[in-house]
C-alpha cells in the first residue's frame, strides 16, 4: 500500500477544521513528543499532528485522509509498549488528547460513557468517589487513556480477580475510516443482537476506527484492601506458588511476580530504601480485597499457609495505605525504572497459569544461549509475565540480529505452552515480525479481510498488527 | 443467494464419510425433530440431516457443501428461541450431537476443553466435582448444548453476578466454510495478539464456522447459597427494587423478576402447590452465594431492609436445598409451561438495569393498545426481560400481523430506552425483520461484510441475523 504526502490543498482543509493551535507541523516545539511512545528508542516522524475536539471534527479528517489516501495513525497518551502509535508510513497523526471528559457517571445503572482522552487513573479516581470501582489499571495509569487501553485491550495487576479491559466496554462510539460514526453496540449487560463489533474494536490497536466515546460497566468499590510482599528463595518456586494459591480457593486481586532484580531496580530508581536478603531471588506481591477486614485477614492466613510449604523468606504484610501504596509504586515503577538506565524490548509473554515455571526456565535458558539478559515480572495470576530484554552495552548489531531470534524462540515455546506472544501490550510495529509464530495464515487472511471491510483504502494506522 | 439441492453425487459423498446411521433421511422416524425448534410453532425441512463424530468429519462435509453452494444449517440441541437452528434454505443440517465430549478439565489452571453436544448441566456437575464452577446456566440448561449458548452467548440467571458465555470463552476450535480447521485464540486468561476472532464467533449464531471445541475458564466454586423469594404489590416496585438492591451493594448470584401469572403458570404445570395472595402482582427471586454462611445471613438481612421500602408480602427464605432447587425449578419452567398451553413469541429485550420500570410499562400499555396479552419475566439484575406473547384464541390473522407491529414498538421503546432487541436469544430467523430497529445500514454492511470474508458463497445458516 502507498499513501499520499499531505498537500497544501489537504492542508487548507484540515486549516478550516481545525484552529491553527491544533496543528502540529514539525516547526512547533511539541511536535517531537508525538514521534515516539514508550517502544525501545524508536522514532517515526509524521507530516502533521492533529488535535480535534471533537467526533465530528475527527470524521471530517477522516473523509479528508480516506479521500485522498493518506496513512491516519491514531495516538492516545503514547504510553505504548509496542510501538502502535508511531506513524510508521509518515501521514497524519490523530491525537485524542483534546478528549478528556467524563460525559456522565450513571450510578442508577453502574455505568460511565467517557471520552477516550480520559486518563485512567482520573477515571478510576472520579468512579471511587461515588463508590464505584473501574479495575482495569496498567503500570502506566497515572498517564495512559483509555481509548489507548481499549485499543489493547489493557490489563494490570487486578486483571487475575477482574479481568481486563475488554471486560468493562459495553458501547463504542467509533468514527470510522469513511467518516462515518456508529456504537458498536447497546448500553447493556448482554446483547445477542448481530456480530460483536464491541469487541472486535477492543485490541483492533486503531486499525478498524478511531474511538470516540466509550460507555463503561462498573462494580462497586471493594473497601478493603491487603497486600502481601513474599520473598522466594527459589525464582520457579515463586512462579509454582501462583498455581497453588488458587488452587486452595484464594482468588487475590493482584498476585505479581517480581524477579529479584527488578524489585531492586525499581527501588533505587524511586529512592526507596529497600533491603533485599542475598538469597531471595523472586517476589510474589499479593493484593487480596473485600468489604470484610475480619475475612481478609482470614484471607491473607491461608496465603501464609499456601506461601509456607516453599522455601521463602519473612512475609511482608501491607495493611496501611503508606505501605501498600509503597509497594504498588515499587511494583508500577519497574518498567520506568529499566527505561531509564537501558534501552529495552519488552515482551509480553503469555501462557497458561500453571505454565509458568516452564516459561521462565525457558526464557533464561534461551537468554543463556543467545548470551542477553531478562528481568522479568509481570501479572502472574494470569500467566502474563513481561520479559524486558536488557541492551545495557550489547552492540548494536546483537541487538537487531541476535537478540529477535532468542525472542523468536521464547515466543515459538509460549505457543507450545498453550499461550501466545501477547497478553495486554498488542502486537503493534515491534511484534509484527513474530505474529506469524502465534497466527497462521488463514488467521491473517481472515484479519485482513476483516480489515479491508472497515478500511478498504488501508489509510488506518497502516504497518501494524499484520 | 440461490442454493443447491442435495444431489445424489453429494449424497454419495457423504455416505463415504459417514456411517449410513448417521445420515437421517426424511424416511427416517427422527427426522421431524430437525425440523424444529423452541421457537413458537415453527417448522422447517432440511432435505437431509448429518450427524458427524468429529472436527474433520465436519471439515470433510463443508468442503463438499461448500464446493456445490449447498446451505448449511449447525444444529446443537434445538432449544433456541429464534429460530437459528431452523434449516430456512433446506440443505443440510449438521447436528454436533455426537460431539459430546469433555475432553479435558484442567485443575491447574482452572479450564476445560469440551466438544461443542455437551449438555450446559451436565458440564456444570463435572465441573462441579473438582470444585469448579461454570456460571452461564440459561433457562434449558438440562438439555441445551454449550455450543448453542456459544452461538448466542447464552446467559441465564447468574449472568447478573458471573457475566455470560463470551465471559468463560477463551478458545474455540472452528471449522470454517472452506472447510479449514483453526483455532480463534490462546488457551490464556488475556490475549492481545490480532483481532479478537474469539469474541466474533461468539453470538454469531453459526453464520461464521462450525464450533467444534471450546476451552472454557472456570473459577472456584462458591460453598454457599441463599434463595429469597420476594413478593411485591406493583409490578413497577419489584422493579425498581433491582436498581436499589444494585445500589446498596449487593451483587445477588441471581435477582429474577417475574410477573404473578408467570410463576402460577409455572407452579401449575409442575403441579407443585403455590398460594400466591390475590394482591401480588410480582415476585424477586434473590440468589446470593459466597464461600461464608455467616456473611450470606447477614447480605440477606441487608436484602430484607431494601425491600423492606416497597409494598411488598411475606419474603420466602430458602435455605435448605430442596426449598430453593423447588424456587429454581418454578423460574426455569416458566416458558415451558408457556409454551405447553399456547403458542407464543418470546421478546428477549434488554435494557439498562435502572429503565425496566419503564420498559416494564411500555409493554403493558403496548399489549393494550395491540391487543395482545404478555407474560414477563427474566433477569431483571440485567436488565433483560422476557416478554411472552400469548397467541391462546387470537386469531392467525392478529399473530401474523397485529402483534407484530406491537412487537416492532417494544423493541422500539428498547432502542430509545438504550438497550436492544436481543440480550441472549439471539436473531436468529424470527427476529430478522425487526433488526433494523437495533442497526443501521452502516453495522449491517459491516456485518455482511465480516460473513463475506468468513463463508464467500453464504452457505453457512443462511437466512439469519441479517
């Protein structure tokens, strides 16, 4: 597929739709915050950014772009991890940033319809206030939107108890490729009424329409919560542990698995004094939650017994906000904190719960062979570990040439064990060389017909995903 | 779209795949069962009935259907209510009732590969025995296959607390019209990897491939259940009381509405005694379920306290086993015993929990002005209610063309009010005309779209959804 450079005359147009502050050509000194997300150090430039305010500004641009095949990349906070929102064919640059209202928190019916701009922290906060609990809560939060994490179907740490993004969407406002605006669906718990087009948007990574608005269901608040800290002296048996937990009954609202390395990692970058026994060499943060504090506890007994049949260290238990929040920060910083001192791949490795172990014992045994580092963590309560390759001083040929085939070989082994190459981060620009490992071509085939039925001119978010 | 008959070269065909005892002619005694199913009086005639034992049996008799445009109905049980498994276009009904297997549970990671004949029931009490529990439970859960709630994503009574099938759904082995084999997905609790080809065949009412495995999630079994039967003097009260039992906190496993004659109806066929005092208009029936007795005592007093606020009767406890299978029971055969006495046309609408008093309304003041007599219930806790449609001594006249111009301005009131015209049923055949209410033009070409891509010469239940 080729795409057109953006004409002055296409440029006049996008003038009488937009104010001229709205228009970010590269000359504006903000214009390089748009040519990256959080993907390794990649960096794409696009002609222009747009900013609307509006679904019907974002349809007239999209009448313009579809008309005269331009490559449209939709863009939330850019808080992405694989590359989903860089304008690998250059184009146009749809940023949602402009919408950012919570349109109604309807708390007869549970339900909120927010624009996609929201941040989800700013949601998760304005829900709690009228006793309402909106679970899905990636390590970036405090910065990513919402219409970014339907695109991905985001996860976080309470996905194990609650699930993840894709189970709280009941409606979909969408402006798609032709412009034209439909919801995906009804305002309603159930809804048997032709093809799921709500859930085939969720994790379409903005290749099938540009989300507008978004109608939430909501929970109430649980009002109590636990955490325990609990430190393995053996990395697999942190991993097997995971199994046993749920096994017995518990079904914990956040249960992570942190490699020794990265809980260290975290606390140094968020300067947080952190004393972690030589012996220890994993983590398992575990968050149980309730309204009954008494049973919690009872709860949080029954985690000891289950931890104490393996050889782990002294179990910290979290029961002030101070603490929990504390631990929760290590946890969410992990990532920032790698960003911070090495380039990174992070893979978004994903197997049956109980497959762990073996992925794990994998994934250092592969990093062995093609001689890289892991630092792993990740939600292991539902078998979603992230493995962030370290480049620290790798050369930069390793790091194109040797490194994708070690993260080849993890993916063919996640797909051997029963789970594919990603759980929450999408497939996006980076994964796309390894989609075939998890997707064959009849799937391809299927997707891309599916695509072509809602973009038929390709002009979405083109080079990604397939 | 024209298709072709069964010639004797197809059937042929078939007799070297298939054993001559599962290839049910019209000659055979078994046939008429084929040819309906619970949908009012409906009845339909395949030109031949294929019962095959696997997936490739399958893949094997699509290549040939496909290859000489011949239609093709997937039959499962035959308990559906609009009309989905009814052979519209004649062909070829292939029924999945030998595959009924279930193949594997999988304790350590809380999942269970099945075939797609296996009864709803009968999965429920397999799973039940290591501990595991399977929520979706729709009225025929004694006889409907898990494929069939797949198709329509059943729900059921503990939809309100456990969601619905697409909640339980994380893998399905498909075979498509081509006759290829593929698997949607990941046997993994998240998946992000390509679109979400798992939650399109869902509800797709067998327009997309035939399912011939599925890998289900399960959770931990809840220890304990209380039934309340709550008998109110306004039908519009008992309704209202949903959105305030919702509001105080309280997540029921089940939060049943259903209207005074529907649970005479009922009592009356399974002649199981019921005195219903002559001033109640509706009942709640109120599950609640959790791993503490002590706890589920004390949300049934929180339960009595906001009832308590509405003109309401004697509440019924049921806590021994035999009181609340009898509550169950009552609620479970309400169509049934419907459909013993009359022919009806059972409305699945579904609206946001807080609208039913208004939609409640509606369909009375509907009924009244069309003539036509309704007996509703359903799972209030969704905001899904099932109208039945009496046809008793109305005219063929009046039920082929008065009642469904009544029908037309429910589900227009369903529209308005934000919900839809199915919640669980499906479209399926009967609701064809009126899907236009629900959809645009734009969904429905998206939709016709996707079929393309699936099954390009439209074999596959052909006169259905749209």
């Amino acid at each position: 597929m080729t795409y057109n450079a953006v004409s002055p005359n296409v440029l006049a147009q996008f003038k009488s739709i937009l104010e001229e502050q709205y228009i970010i050509n590269a000359e504006k000194e903000e214009f390089q915050q748009y040519c990256q997300d959080q993907t390794e150090d990649l960096v794409f430039y696009p002609e222009i950014v747009l900013k609307p305010g509006s679904a019907d500004e974002i349809s007239q641009i999209m009448k313009i772009c579809n008309e005269h095949q331009i490559a449209v990349t939709p863009r939330g906070a850019g808080t992405g991890l694989s590359g989903g929102a860089l304008p690998v064919h250059q184009g146009v640059i749809i940023s949602t940033e402009r919408l950012n209202k919570i349109i109604e928190i309807d708390e007869r019916n549970f339900q909120s319809t927010v624009e996609p701009g929201v941040i989800n922290q700013v949601f998760q906060e304005a829900v709690k206030e009228r006793g309402l609990f909106y679970p899905p809560d990636p390590a970036s939060k405090g910065s990513c939107f919402l219409g970014g994490n339907l695109s991905l179907s985001a996860g976080g740490p309470k996905a194990v108890k609650y699930g993840v993004t894709k189970d709280y969407v009941l409606n979909i406002q969408v402006v798609l490729p032709s412009g034209e605006i439909i919801w995906t669906g009804a305002n309603v718990l159930k809804n048997a009424t032709g093809y799921n087009l709500t859930q085939l948007m969720i994790g379409s990574e903005g290749t099938l329409g540009i989300i507008t608005k978004i109608v939430f269901r909501l929970i109430p608040f649980p009002a109590h919560t636990i955490v325990l800290l609990v430190p393995f002296r053996k990395e697999e048996e942190a991993c097997a542990a995971v199994s046993k937990i749920m096994m017995a009954g518990i079904v914990p609202s956040g249960l992570e698995f942190m490699e020794r390395e990265a809980i260290l990692w975290s606390a140094n970058y968020l300067k947080i004094s952190m004393v972690v026994p030589d012996d220890i060499q994993a983590h398992l943060l575990i968050e149980l939650d309730g309204n009954n504090l008494e049973r919690l506890y009872q709860e949080a007994e029954h985690v000891y017994e289950v931890v104490g049949q393996f050889n782990i260290g002294e179990v910290l238990l979290a029961d002030s906000e101070a603490q929990k929040n504390e631990l929760w920060k290590i946890r969410r910083n992990i990532g920032n904190a790698l960003r911070a001192s090495t380039v990174c791949k992070d893979e978004d490795t994903v197997v049956p719960r109980a497959e762990l172990p073996a992925l794990l014992k994998g994934v250092k045994e592969i990093g062995n062979r093609y001689n890289f580092k892991t630092v792993c963590l990740g939600h292991a309560g539902d078998g979603n570990l992230h493995v962030n390759v370290i480049k620290g001083d790798m050369s930069d040929f390793d790091w194109q040439n040797t490194v994708p085939k070690g993260i080849h070989e993890i993916f063919e082994l996640c797909v051997k064990l029963g789970g594919t190459i990603s759980g929450e981060h999408g497939i996006g620009f980076v994964q796309r060389p390894f989609i075939g490992i998890a997707l064959s071509d009849i799937h391809i085939n299927l997707m891309r017909g599916i695509k072509q039925v809602f973009d038929p001119k390709g002009i979405l978010n083109p080079g990604k995903i397939f």
